[in-house]
C-alpha cells in the first residue's frame, strides 16, 4: 500500500510539473522572447487583419498571381490539421498521373521552358508556404501578362523576396508566395 501511494503521488506530481508547469513556462517564455513566431508567425494588413501566415501556404489560382506548391492535404488545400504527404512514391501510377495533371494545367495556363518540380510536386507537410526562385521566374510572365506589368519590374519584386539559405548554408533559396502575392497587391 505504502509503495501504490507513493506512486500515485509521483504520477500527479510529475503530471502537474510536465503537463501544466513546464508547458505553461515554456509558452509563457517563447511569448516574451519571440512573440511573432509564438503567435503562429502571422501577416497582417495595414488596418490589422491577419492574411495569412509565414509558415502555410495559401491557395492562390487566378493568373494574376504567383502560385505556391500544390498541396498534399486532402480536404481543402493547405489544410494544417491535414498536414502530411501523400505517401505515394515516384514509381506509383496515381502520383505519376497526378504529376502528369499538374504539368498539363501549367502548360495550359501559358508557363513555358523546364518546370520546377516544386510546381509539380507537393512538399512532405503539404503546406510548405515557399517557391524556389526559379518557379517564380518561371510565372513571371503569366503574371506580367495578367496584370500588365514589366517583366523586369517582377524579377525586381521576385529579387527581393527571395531568402536565403539559412546561416548561409542551409536549404535553399526561397520565396515565400504569399508575401510576394502581397506585395504584388500592395497590401503588405
């Protein structure tokens, strides 16, 4: 009896330090240090309304905008609570055939030359909110059409939303769609 209580006493004092205190500090302390990332990592507009965030991507389709990668979740696009990949592997017919869809409504809406495969491809989460620079390039033209700008004046804006490796030597070079879309806009 004296061991059972014992241990019932480590659990509830372990649940109390594990599952409230130590969540609480931690929360409380990522809020005071870094209040933009604890909060979701959210962009807003100049009057306060939150468009989205930095870290999820945001369907975009009409040709005056960029377009992010395709998504993998399957409800609606760019769902978090259905983030994850499709688990298909590169020799499976239904992502072969899905891949060949994907090139054929980009081919139609007037893209041109070699395709990033990061058009045709959705990411391991499904919800990655970045292009490389080279699949925003390759859009510039649809996008200069569509709104009837220059060319030069896109690679500009694609210029200076790009990001750079982490720590120099990180992943890749990226543009996040949704600020560029933004920008495009004027509305950030």
């Amino acid at each position: 009896m004296r061991e059972m209580k014992s241990a019932l006493l480590l659990f509830i004092a372990f649940t109390v330090i594990c599952g409230g205190i130590y969540p609480l500090a931690v929360t409380g302390l990522a809020a005071l240090l870094f209040p933009g990332q604890a909060s979701g990592s959210l962009i807003a507009d100049r009057q306060g309304r939150v468009l989205g965030s930095r870290l999820i991507g945001q369907p975009f389709s009409e040709s005056r905008y960029f377009w992010p990668r395709p998504s993998a979740t399957t409800d609606f696009p760019y769902n978090p609570l259905g983030s994850g990949g499709s688990n298909l592997g590169p020799t499976n017919p239904d992502y072969l055939k899905t891949v060949a869809q994907r090139v054929a409504e980009l081919r139609g809406s007037g893209l041109t030359g070699t395709l990033p495969a990061d058009l045709v491809q959705a990411s391991a989460s499904g919800l990655d909110p970045h292009i490389s620079p080279q699949a925003a390039r390759v859009q510039a033209p649809r996008v200069a059409r569509a709104r009837g700008l220059n060319q030069a004046e896109l690679d500009r804006l694609i210029a200076r939303h790009t990001e750079a490796r982490q720590l120099g030597f990180l992943g890749e070079p990226r543009v996040n769609v949704l600020e560029l879309n933004l920008a495009l806009d004027g509305a950030h």
